[in-house]
C-alpha cells in the first residue's frame, strides 16, 4: 500500500518531463523550419 501512496507525485513529475522534452523537440523543429525558409527566400532574391 506505501508503494502506491510513494508515486503519486511521481507521474505528474514525468508528464511534466514528457511535456517540456516534447516543446523543446517541436521548437526545434520550428526553428530548423524557418531557417529553411528564411534560406529558400535568399536564395530567390
């Protein structure tokens, strides 16, 4: 019974984790995608 009581707070804290890898993992994404861009619009000028 203690072990249940022990992870309550343990899967809001790897949610969270699961939450801010997943953010950084898309801002990343974005970045490299309006580099890409900003490059193809230079390139055409």
């Amino acid at each position: 019974m203690s072990d249940k009581d022990n992870n309550k707070s343990k899967p809001q804290a790897t949610r969270e984790d699961r939450l801010k890898a997943a953010l950084k993992a898309n801002m990343a994404k974005r970045k490299a995608q309006a580099r890409r861009r900003a490059a193809d619009n230079n390139e055409k000028e």
